[in-house]
C-alpha cells in the first residue's frame, strides 16, 4: 500500500542538419517493378521496405542459401569436414550437370570433389550439380536432404516455406517468401559469419572453367558483400542483397523482376535509397544508470536503475523529431533487493510514434535493516504515510 507509480521523462535531443534538396528527392520511398521486396536494417531488424514481402513465390536458386546453412550445420556438428570429398552421381551429373539448362559447377560423373570446393561451387558459381552432390553426400539423398532444409527452416522461422530439393528447381511444392528469405539471410550471417565471406568472392574457378558470381551488387560501390541471385520461369529473377555502409548492414530480397538488368537495376536503386535514408541511433546502453530508485526497510535509501539491455533504433535520417524515453516503475522497492531484479521497463518513443523498450533492473544488492530498524521504519510509515515521490 506504500507503493506509488513513478516516470521519470527523457528527451534526447540531437542535431540535424539542413537537408539538401537532392537528398530529400532520395528519401522518397522508390517504386520497383519487382513484385516482391522487403529491405530491413539487420542490426535492429526494422522494415524499411515492403512490397508483397508474405506473398508465396518460387525460391529459384536463392533456396541454395538455405542448402549452405544446412551444410555448415553439418560440419560444425563434425557430420563431414571440409577436407572431404564427396562423390558426383549420376543423378547430380544428369540432373544438375550442363545437360540440364541450369546453372552448374561442370563435375565430372564420377570424380569426387573436396566440400570446400563444392561449397564455392553453390555460391559462387550456383552449380546446381554441387548442390545434389552435397545433399546426398549429408543425408544419403536430395530427398531426405529437403527433410532437413525444411527442419532448418522451421527453425530459422520461416514460416512460410518449403523446400523440395537442395537446388531451387522448379516444383510447385517448393516456394518461399521475401519475409522469410530475409530471415535466412540474417540468420546466416549471424551464425556463420566466417563462412559468410563465401558470397562476396566474384569468380571461382573448377575443372579449368572460371565463372563469375552472378550477384550484380558485388561489382557496385555500394558496400555489398553477398548474397545469392535466382531466376525460374515462373517467379522471374530475383535475389537476395546485403551490404554494409556507414557500419550499417542492410539486408534485401527482391524477386519477379523480367530480366537480368532490371534485376540488377532495382537492386542497386533500392540498396542505395535504403543506405542514404536510414541510420540507427543509440537510445540507451546495457548497464547504463537512469536513475535511483527509493527503497524501504533497507540498509540503503536507493538503488541504481540500470538498464539492461541495449536500445538502439533505425530511423530516417531526415527526420527532425526527437526521441523520448519514459521509465516506468514502482516506488518505493521493498529490501531485500538483488542486483538485476526486475524493476520497472523504458519505453523509447521515436519520432514516427514506434515504441521500443528496454527492462530496467537495480544496479546492486540492498540488504534488509535489522529488526529493531525495520519496525521503526514501518511504524513511522504506519502514522506518517508513504513519502511522496517525485
């Protein structure tokens, strides 16, 4: 009955500078001819651009995305190695070799060839051959290789996918979303980034045959690093983009695109708007002290409130709104206090009314008062009442 609800009111004020016309012109959201597209910052996982991003659309070669995943799952779990050298079967020579149409790494029926290089192979050089030759060497067939893409999938929260082969072939029943490759493309870099510097290298050469990676940000001066191009008749060319500027990372997917220029006009137009016209801004750091909290029957008369976690936001880099941030909480606390307790919750308001939050928790321990201290201190909050906190 002695508790009383306390906000504390944050402004943080920034500074920002006039705003050219030529860069205002950029910060207009671009249209695309893409029928799909999702942009988000990958440090905070904002949207930045959507179009269509949960529409089902077929997966094409960037499902090969989800086959490397796969694949470094099963070397870090010591299922193979990179030394290995898997053997090419007659399907994978049949079905993924030049005979095909498709895409391919030129494997010879029959050879074996070293993981290392077969995994350059699907990113590189999108060798539809590797990917078959990867999936039976993991799980004995593309089949049962497809069980664990789509196991992986649910895991990653793709939610709406599935996957019939390890290449992107074709198949009614193997489909995706921009949403949910956008979530694989994030989950790869953060789980495997040493693997990640796979998708920015520009040519691989095998079998005496150099080719060229497809991805056309790579040869851009925008800060792209990766990540996989796919085209089916169907679901029109698309692709999967990232790329860092300003130490910001920028995760894309944009498919249904009608040729290989406007695919990669689009991408560019829409990388370059999504880097000039965003930044993240720190709100809070972990462990950062907003205030005191008031504590009763203790040895102390506060407590540090700490936040702990980090807040940090995306917002347009033109916008002149501030943001605020609010600590809620409830005082006075009642000793015994643990450091990290739960005390209250910071709430960041940005600029385009977007709330973020952040658990605030005490900074350190405080003991409970003796007896004798702890029955004064309730009398006197008996007759007197609870103090007013301000």
């Amino acid at each position: 009955m002695y508790e009383s609800m306390k906000n504390i009111l944050f402004i943080i004020v920034a500074l920002f500078l006039s705003v050219p016309v030529a860069f205002a012109q950029v910060a207009q959201k671009p249209e695309t001819t893409a029928k799909q597209a999702i942009i988000l910052d990958f440090e905070t996982g904002e949207v930045l651009y959507d179009k269509n991003s949960d529409e089902k659309m077929p997966t094409s070669s960037m499902s090969k995305v989800l086959t490397t995943i796969v694949a470094y799952d099963a070397i870090r779990e010591g299922k193979i190695k990179w030394e290995d050298e898997l053997p090419v079967s007659q399907r994978a020579w049949q079905e993924g070799g030049s005979a095909s149409g498709g895409s391919t790494m030129f494997l010879n029926l029959n050879s074996t060839v070293k993981v290392s290089d077969l995994i350059k192979g699907i990113v590189i050089q999108s060798g539809n051959d590797a990917c078959i030759v990867i999936a039976e060497g993991i799980a004995g067939t593309e089949e049962n290789f497809a069980d664990l893409m789509n196991r992986k999938a649910k895991e990653i929260g793709m939610d709406n996918s599935h996957f019939m082969n390890s290449s992107g072939l074709p198949d009614p029943n193997h489909y995706s979303t921009a949403r949910d490759l956008a979530k694989m493309a994030v989950y790869l870099i953060r789980e495997y980034p040493e693997d990640y510097k796979f998708y920015s290298e520009k040519e691989f050469v095998y079998n005496n045959i150099k080719q060229g990676n497809r991805n056309p940000l790579l040869y851009k001066t925008i800060g792209a690093d990766g990540i996989k191009t796919g085209h089916t008749e169907v679901g029109g060319y698309g692709m999967i983009g990232s790329a860092v500027a300003a130490g910001r990372r920028i995760v894309m997917v944009i498919n249904g695109t009608e040729s290989m220029q406007a695919r990669a006009d689009e991408a560019e137009k829409l990388m370059k708007w999504a880097e000039v016209s965003f930044k993240n801004i720190d709100l809070v750091k972990k462990e950062a002290v907003i205030g005191k909290a008031p504590v009763v029957l203790g040895l102390a008369r506060d407590v540090s409130i700490v936040a702990s976690k980090d807040l940090k936001a995306t917002v347009s880099a033109f916008d002149k709104e501030p943001a605020t941030m609010v600590a809620n909480y409830k005082v006075p606390l009642t000793a015994p206090v643990k450091k990290g307790d739960p005390i209250g919750e910071l709430v960041a308001t940005l600029g385009n009314g977007t709330k973020l939050t952040s658990p605030l928790v005490a900074g350190e321990d405080v003991e409970e008062a003796s007896f004798f201290s702890r029955l004064s201190e309730k009398f006197m909050l008996m007759v007197v009442g609870a103090p007013k906190y301000q």
